[in-house]
C-alpha cells in the first residue's frame, strides 16, 4: 500500500503540470453542458474524476480516478443538470475566456474541460477554488447515492428470520 501511495504522488507530482484530460470532448446534450473534472492533491494520494455527457454522471476514485477512469454512471435529471450549469455559469467556466488559475505544486488542483453551447475549453484551477468546491461537492453528493443503493439491499435492524 505504501509503494502504491509514493509512486501515485510521485506521478501526479510529474504530471501536474501535465494536459492530462482527455483530448475527445464529449456533447454537451441533455445537459446543455459536457464537463470533465480531473481533481488531484497529491500531498494526500488523493483522487477523483467526474464526467458529465449527454445527461450521463460518471464518477471515479481512487486509483480509477488516478488512471482518468471512472467505475459508476447515473443518469442526471434535468434540475441536477441545470444546478451543474448554473455553477459552471457562475464560475464563469463558459464564458468565452476561461478563468484565471493554475496551481503550486503538490497542492489540490482541479484539471477542468467544459463543453457549453457555445464553447469548448480546458483549464487548471486551485482544488479550493469555490465553484471547484461547489460543483465537485455537489457530484460526490450524487455519487454517494451508490453506497445507499447498497445499503438498501441490507436486511433491516432487528429480528432476523431463523
């Protein structure tokens, strides 16, 4: 585990200044945005990628995450679609000039691609960078919905059939 940890840090610390984010960009289709997040801290061997295309959410952890790769999908309804574009608005990431960013090294950082209706871009902001924060929180809120699908196929507390 800890050979796996210092060569995950040692990789990401080489590849941080790194286009690591897919070159194929999907449609933004029933989400009237596409989005691809690749968030790393590296101090921490610490990993998650998130996509958004055509109304499909997929989310990755871990090493899944570390590899760009991702390991369980939902569909987004049209009010989860509409919160992500109006954060990816708000933070300006479909404006015609992206913002400004870019992070120190080992630090948390967010690798960011975004498709809209009218734009197609990639960029590098701070992993604390508060639409980041926003947007990427409120996925990890749709993705946790696989640990409740499990946990409901558990039997129920109390008396248990003999």
């Amino acid at each position: 585990m800890i050979w796996f940890r210092s060569l995950s840090l040692a990789l990401a610390m080489l590849c941080g200044s790194c286009n690591t984010l897919p070159t194929h960009m999907g449609k933004p289709g029933a989400c009237e945005i596409a989005l691809v997040i690749w968030l790393r801290a590296p101090m921490t061997a610490q990993y998650q990628y998130f996509t958004v295309e055509d109304g499909t959410f997929a989310y990755g952890g871990g090493r899944d995450a570390l590899n760009l790769k991702t390991s369980w999908q939902t569909d987004l309804s049209p009010q989860q679609c509409a919160v992500i574009v109006k954060f990816a608005e708000e933070g300006g990431w479909l404006a015609e000039n992206p913002p400004a960013g870019g992070c120190e090294k080992g630090a948390p950082c967010a690798d960011i691609a975004v498709s809209g209706t009218s734009v197609r871009q990639q960029f590098v902001l701070p992993g604390e960078n508060p639409t980041v924060v926003a947007v990427t929180d409120y996925l990890v809120k749709i993705a946790d919905v696989r640990f409740q699908q499990v946990l409901d196929r558990l039997p129920e507390a109390g008396e248990q059939p003999r």
